[in-house]
C-alpha cells in the first residue's frame, strides 16, 4: 500500500511567523468583540420595539445600550478592516512604482498611522476621564464605556501597524 506523499519539486508551506500569528489573534479578537457588539446592537434594539409595543415596561435604556453596542461595532470594524487591508486606499501609483520605493511607501504609511494612533489615543485618554463621571440614564454604566472603545481601536490599529513594521524589518511580510 502506497501512501501519497507531496511532489519532491513542491515547495513547502512556509511557516508563519510570530508577529503573523499575533496579527492573526488580533483580527480574532477584533471579529468576536465586532460580533459581541453586532449582537448586543440588535438586542436592544428588537428589546426596545418588543418593550415598547407589547410589554410596554418603563425600561428607557435600550436606545443607550444600543448606542454602546454600535460604538464598538464602529471602532472593532474599523480595527478588523485596517488589519485586513480593506481600509479605503488610492494605488494608482502603487501599480507603477519600483518594489524599493513601494516597501518604503509602505513603512512610511505605517509609521504614519502608528503616529496618529498614538495622538487619538493619548487625546482619548481625556475624554474617557470625563465621561466616566457621566451617567448613561436608565444603565449602571457611565459614558466611559463607549468611549474607550476609541482606546480599543487605537491600540489595536497601533498593535498592527507595530506587527507590520516588524515583519517589513525582518522581510517577512510584502509590501
């Protein structure tokens, strides 16, 4: 009995790396927050017609849970999108330029975004302080949970862009 084995002339699947693998669990982590955020938005919003029109209950938080609901969806999304390169980017030169200058593109871009990242992020850190001393009527939470769902997205934007430059500085990733 012959077992099959891989042609001799094929190469073998390249082994991922670590700052792939880190990359990959962040787009997983990023996917079940979206997900856990898309769940919650629906919920209260199909809570908040159910409520309203058949159990007609005096619960008035369901528009402001679903509002922290959407705000993660917004930030995780635009997380998970960046990290799977489906951000909106104009490549008309991309196409023509030489692979060197294209990698050096590339780097510049990330270093850019990892620079605004880390301005958002220092600038949220006070709004998320004064949020935390506003209530969300009718819920146990303050305004500092829908707000640091932009520290959320920051750090995550940041983590990639780092992962990216790190993988550019050690060639294994291409532009």
């Amino acid at each position: 009995m012959r077992v099959a084995t891989a042609d001799a002339g094929a190469a073998p699947a390249p082994r991922m790396g670590l700052a792939a693998r880190l990359e990959r669990l962040l787009g997983w982590v990023n996917g079940a927050l979206l997900s856990i955020g898309m769940v919650a938005l629906v919920f209260f919003c199909f809570a908040q017609a159910v409520d309203r029109y058949t159990l007609k209950t005096s619960f008035d938080a369901h528009d402001q849970l679903a509002r922290v609901g959407l705000v993660w969806v917004v930030f995780c999304g635009m997380a998970l999108g960046y990290a799977a390169r489906e951000n909106l980017r104009i490549d008309l030169l991309a196409r023509r330029m030489p692979r060197t200058l294209l990698r050096v593109r590339e780097a510049l871009f990330e270093a850019v975004i990892l620079l605004v990242c880390v301005l958002l992020h220092w600038k949220a850190w006070a709004v998320v302080q004064v949020a935390g001393m506003q209530p969300i009527l009718g819920t146990p939470f303050t305004n500092a949970l829908p707000h640091s769902a932009i520290l959320l997205g920051t750090v995550s934007i940041a983590f990639t862009c780092l992962l990216r430059l790190w993988r550019m500085g050690r060639g294994e990733w291409e532009a």
